[in-house]
C-alpha cells in the first residue's frame, strides 16, 4: 500500500499546489486589473494602490469574477470613462495572462 500511499500525497500535494497558484494568478490580475482601471481614471500613484486593493477584495464577495467587473465598470462610469463590460472582460481576460506570465517568471 507504501506506493499507492505515495501516489495520494503526490496528488493531494499538487492540487495543493494548483489551488494556490490559481489563488495568486486572481489576486495578481485583480491588482494589474485595479492599475489598469486607476490609469483610465486618472489616479494619483497613491490613490491607484488604494484603487488595486479594492479590487482585490472586490473579489471575495461572491464567486466568480462578476463582481470585479460590476466594479470596475461602475467606478469606470462613475469617473466618467466610457467603457462598457465587454472591454473590462477584455482587459480581464489580457491581466489573467500578464499574470500568469509574472508569476511564472518568478518560479
């Protein structure tokens, strides 16, 4: 049984793994996705960290990536960009990649 024991940590251990590193690949891309957004409104380099965080958490209130975007598409018209929510997908979509290639550059 040693060797199907091994075989289960192996998994377990890279699900693990796979998890945490889809974790971080959200919370990179929230936080290029907050810059991205803050460069649109025009923020102060404070305010624009400010702005990435909160887009970080943004992601915690529910499953999935709606609330960012309802975020970012709210906080966008509010500031009086006109964007609508096919460029912000668009934008997610392009920092999900920029942030995988981080973070794999860092391994």
């Amino acid at each position: 049984m040693t060797i199907f024991d091994d075989r289960e940590r192996g998994f377990e251990a890279k699900f693990v793994h796979d998890e945490e590193m889809a974790f971080r690949i959200v919370a990179r891309r929230n936080r290029l996705l907050g810059q991205w957004a803050a460069d649109h409104m025009k923020l102060t380099p404070e305010e624009a960290d400010a702005y990435s965080r909160s887009v970080v958490h943004a992601e915690f209130e529910e499953a999935g990536d709606e609330d960012v975007v309802r975020k970012l598409v709210g906080d966008l018209s509010a500031a009086g960009v006109e964007i609508d929510d096919a460029q912000v997908r668009q934008a997610l979509a392009d920092k999900t990649v920029d942030a995988r290639r981080q973070l794999m550059e860092l391994k």
